[in-house]
C-alpha cells in the first residue's frame, strides 16, 4: 500500500474534492492543513518542488500533483493500487 499525503487548505474546493475523492476510493491517507500555518507552507514548498497552491498530493514522499492530476490517475485506473489491498 502506498503512503498517500494531502497538503490541503480548510477553504479550498479542489482540496474537498481530492479528500472525498480519495475517501470514496477507500485510499487511506495523511491530511496536512496549512490554513494559517506558513511552517507548514513552507514545508509544502520545499517537497512540491516550489508549489505552493492546493490540494498538493505525495506517493511515497514524492510530489504527484494536485486536483487534476489525481483525477487523471483515478480516471486511468491507477488510483486503485494506492488502496489497502482486501
């Protein structure tokens, strides 16, 4: 299973979707908020290769994208080795 971490503000409507989408998908996940935290923007920054906007998503520590670029993974099927295997 892979490690799946979401950078997310509390007033973004594309970090809501990717949340839900990656819920519905029974993808087990780490949420970081950095609404009103700049450390954590910065950290977000640094790992994203100097992307600050959100949602922000990490396999394995590695930057994938935000929204678009996870719907382009659950649309391909890929989406579904990043979920606990039953």
């Amino acid at each position: 299973m892979a490690a799946v971490e979401i950078f997310v503000t509390s007033w973004c409507p594309y970090c809501h979707a990717a949340l839900d989408l990656l819920s519905r998908r029974g993808v087990v996940h780490t949420t970081v908020d950095v609404t009103n935290n700049p450390e954590a923007r910065r950290s977000l920054a640094e790992r994203a290769e100097g992307r600050t906007t959100v949602p922000q998503i990490f396999l394995d520590g590695r930057p994938i994208g935000g929204f678009d670029e996870l719907t382009e993974l659950d649309a391909s099927g890929e989406l579904d080795s990043w979920q606990p295997a039953l």
